[in-house]
C-alpha cells in the first residue's frame, strides 16, 4: 500500500550532491534488493565522469536519478510484497 511517487529528474538539483561513495553504497543496496527480481548489475560501480556537474553510475553513463528510481521501485515491490504475505 504505498502512495506513488514522481520519479527523480536527471537534473534534479540534489544529484550534485552526491559522491562517488554515496553511489558506490547505493549500487550496494540495488544489487542486493534487485538479486530477488533477477536484477543483477556487477559490474555497474560510479565513475569519474560527470554531465553538468552530476556524477554518472557505469551502467549504460546511467545519471544517479536512475539509480535511485530504480531503489524506489524496488523498496516500494519489497514493502507491497509484505502486505501480500
């Protein structure tokens, strides 16, 4: 039961914000939360390359908003699954 969300801009401008760390934390929790839906992104990790001013995740030069959209549809499958239970 979760209430739907807009996704996060690519220019969004929060997404400067983030470091190569940060991205390295949240490439974590996406390989960890996507295992369960066949997700599986090795070798995507941040990269050193920046688009106006916003760190880039190697995985297809994906801009960081795609990564945490991604999270967010996931966390929102694992909290709907919970209610199914």
């Amino acid at each position: 039961m979760s209430t739907a969300r807009d996704p996060i801009a690519p220019d969004d401008p929060r997404m400067r914000d983030y470091t190569g760390p940060q991205v390295t934390a949240l490439l974590g929790e996406l390989r960890k939360r996507g295992r369960p839906y066949g997700l599986l992104w090795g070798s995507a990790s941040a990269t050193e390359t920046t688009l106006d001013g916003r760190l880039l995740v190697d995985f297809g030069n994906a801009p960081v908003s795609t990564l945490l959209n991604l999270l967010h549809l996931l966390r929102d499958a694992e909290r709907n699954a919970a209610w199914e239970r």
